[in-house]
C-alpha cells in the first residue's frame, strides 16, 4: 500500500535520539579551495570550518534577530544540522545535529519557524525549530505530517519547496531507471511526479507528471513559476540523455520522462533517440518509426527551459535575488551539479548559473564554481545544493567532503587581472547551448492515428 494510515496524520511521535550530542562532533576540514575557478571578483570561502558530514538540502530560518540559521539535510548519516552565524558576519559560529536517527531525511522546507523534514517514507513537521536549535538542543517530537510514501528501490527520497500559494511541493521520484510510473496508493498520486499538499498534509494533489527525478525546485519570485531540475535516464551512453532544468507554468503538464519514445531533450543541440528499453504504447502500436516517434514526444510533451549536460546530476537549485552579485545575476538560477557515476570521462561537479529573461526563458548557461573535479580525474567535492543568503552571498553544500561554502562577489577585486581563476563556460558536453524560446509543438503527420494523452 502506498500513502497510508492518513488517521495517524497529525499525531505526535517520538524520535529515538542517541549516539550525537546536540553539538556536531567537530572536525576541522582542510581542503584544496585554491583548485576551485570562478569569474573574476568571486571567491570561495568555508562557511564553517567545521565539518558538517554528508551535507546536501540547505534551507534558511526566516528567524533574522538571532542571526542566521541554516538547516542542512544529510542522506547517509540521517541528520539534520543548523548552522548558526549568531553576528551574520558571513562565518558560522556553531554547528548543531538537531535531529538524529531519521531515515534520510533530505528534503527540508522551512516556514514560520517550523521545519518540514522528508525521509523515504514519511513528510514530518517539527515546530519552534530556531528557539530549540538556538539553545542547543535536538528536535524530537515530530508532527507526522505525509506517512506510507512508499519505499521506490531508485529515487526515494524526496525533495520540498514552499509555494506563493502557501502549499508544499515535493517530487516522488520514478522507482527504477525507465519504465511506465506505477501508482503510489490511496490517494491516487503516481511516482515520477511532483504533488503538492497543504502544510497539514491535507488537499493532496498531483501538479505535474512525467518527471524522473526531481531533486531542486523553487518558484520565480517575480512569475511564481515552479521550477526544478530532473536527472534523465542511464545506460543509454555516455552523451545522453541531457538532464535539464524545467518549468511548470500551470498544473496538469507532463513532461514525458518514462513516457514518451526517443527520451526527447530540447531545447539543445543534443538529437532525438531510441529507447532502447521502452516504447510508448501509442508508439509501439504502429511501428513508428523514429521520425514519428519524435514528432509524438514534441506534441505530448513539455520540453525543458535549459538542458543541462547528460548524467551531470543537476541536484539542487535556487533563484538568485541579492545584491552583492553582478546584476547579470539578478532572478538567475544557481544550480548545484553533483556530477557523473556513470560516465567517462566524468562531467559536472560544478555550480552553473542559468540566466533567464523576463519571460523566464534562458538566456545563457555559465559555470559559477568548478574544480572538485581535477584534471586528472580525482574527484575530491561534489555540489549538492545551494542556498542565496540574506547579504547576497551563496552557499554551497558538499556531501562528499562534508562542507559548507560560502560564495562572495568583491568589484574590486573584478577588475584586477586574476590568472587562473575564470571558469571555463564553453567546455561543455551535449545539450547545454542556451534556449531562447520554447519550442512550438510541430504539424506531426502520421500513417495511423496515436493518441495524445499523457
């Protein structure tokens, strides 16, 4: 059964807590900042040179007179940390574990001092997060919020955003590599799916469809558009599919992963494909060939803003609306890419920025931040998420060297002459020129009818 025991909705539970203290055991880190290139005036700092192991979701308290207080997820070591900067000074001064022992507990979403905390298989809400995690002490007495989510052998966890409509978004990813989404219980949602519910966990809906995996989403600012980005397919190649980046304007759009025969990726220079594992029933029907194939996927399904690279694991994502940036930066997306595992040679392991115009369609796609991945192959970081900050600065989450960066822009310093320290935005592989409009769907003609239907 999937979603599950919607009686115990609401109740209190206990968490067993033990083996951390409240503080995070420290570690002090040391690593090779200087191998990391940005655009000149960027530098790379740690945010706390304490370790904080397996860091990937970073969320911000809206708790502003007492400091900064950052909420990191973990997926290895079930934590979740705050980072508390009491001066703002743009250098934590403690790290503390404030839950412990919770199944992968990656997604987070933040909201009038409540933190949503989303494992494999449940959506909890612990409340009066910042005066507890000010005082040093852990959470331990959820509100289960979204219980029975389902145990998907691929892509459990799951990923939140708070919409302008004051309702959590959260993807449940597709529970396996390629195939058709089966459903996920009572409540009629469906893997490989973005739904959406109330901060109670009530009027439990499905917004979008055909979406691998999602990992970073967030709503424009200005347009109050869902965006994310979805990691595509494996095993296909090392040049395909693109992952990509994508919007959401209104609810009800399917964007094909799992459904639709070539895995199409526009726009981008990369070419339709063959499946070379699954065929859309209505493909599958008449022997299309590949021309048709194409034509069915560009008219039952919503392309991307920007594609991305294939298997760079686009992770987590955010609009960017500080002032310390340039003002190219302004309303951009800042994307975490945590890189390839099945690819050769690797690609990704990087920060990208994503500029959109003010149709919200991309303009240009640029590294922000690269070198954990060397020259000779070594990997020694890996991007997980990013987090703007109330002084314009971002922060970067690394759950390979267990580290939290902090992104800063000097004009100053911009105009000095900074060898070896631009990053390269051209050397990209497949599928990341810029998109300047969506696509319009084709005239498809066809020897037999197909359906349309998502």
């Amino acid at each position: 059964m999937g979603v599950v025991g919607r009686a115990a909705a609401g109740l209190l539970v206990c968490v067993c807590l033990f083996g951390l203290s409240a503080q995070a055991a420290a570690q002090t880190l040391n690593l090779p900042l200087d191998t990391i290139a940005l655009p000149p005036g960027f530098k790379i700092d740690l945010y706390t040179s304490q370790a904080v192991a397996n860091a990937r979701t970073l969320v911000l308290s809206d708790n502003n007179a007492s400091g900064n207080i950052v909420y990191v997820s973990t997926n290895s070591l079930n934590n979740v940390y705050a980072i508390i900067d009491t001066n703002k000074d743009g250098i934590a001064d403690s790290v503390v574990t404030v839950v412990d022992n919770l199944a992968a507990p990656m997604g987070l979403a933040y909201a009038n001092g409540s933190l949503w905390v989303a494992t494999t298989p449940t959506i909890y809400r612990f409340d009066n997060v910042d005066e507890l995690a000010l005082a040093g002490k852990n959470f331990s007495t959820p509100t289960i919020i979204l219980p029975g989510l389902g145990m998907p052998s691929d892509h459990g966890n799951h990923y939140m955003t708070m919409g302008p409509d004051n309702m959590i978004y959260f993807n449940l990813g597709a529970p396996f590599n390629i195939g058709i989404p089966p459903a996920v219980g009572e409540d009629n949602l469906t893997f490989a799916t973005i739904a959406r519910m109330t901060p109670n966990g009530t009027n439990l809906t499905t917004f979008a469809t055909g979406i691998r995996n999602v990992v970073g989403m967030q709503f424009h600012p200005v347009l109050k558009t869902l965006y994310f980005s979805n990691n595509g397919r494996d095993n296909v190649g090392d040049d395909v599919p693109d992952d990509y980046i994508a919007y959401a304007p209104v609810a009800g759009l399917n964007f094909g992963e799992g459904l639709g025969d070539p895995e199409l990726r526009t726009p981008g220079p990369g070419l339709p494909y063959p499946d070379p594992e699954f065929t859309a029933p209505a493909m599958e029907a008449v022997n299309a060939t590949l021309a048709q194939q194409t034509g069915y996927c560009e008219v039952t399904q919503t392309p991307p803003v920007q594609t991305v690279g294939p298997h760079v694991a686009t992770l987590g994502m955010k609009f960017y609306t500080g002032s310390m940036f340039p003002a190219s930066y302004n309303m951009s997306i800042i994307n975490a890419q945590h890189g390839s595992w099945d690819r050769t040679p690797p690609i990704g392991y990087r920060v990208m920025v994503l500029n959109l115009n003010s149709d919200g369609l991309a303009q240009n796609y640029s590294a922000l931040a690269e070198g954990w991945l060397l020259p000779n192959g070594t990997v020694w970081g890996r991007p997980a998420d990013v987090l703007p900050m109330p002084d314009g600065s971002v922060l970067v989450s690394d759950d390979t060297a267990g580290a939290v960066y902090r992104i800063t822009y000097n004009a100053t310093l911009a105009s000095i002459s900074m060898s070896n320290v631009t990053a390269d935005s051209t050397n990209f592989t497949s599928g990341v020129l810029p998109s300047l409009a969506l696509a319009p769907a084709p005239d498809m003609s066809m020897e037999a009818p197909v359906s349309t239907a998502g």
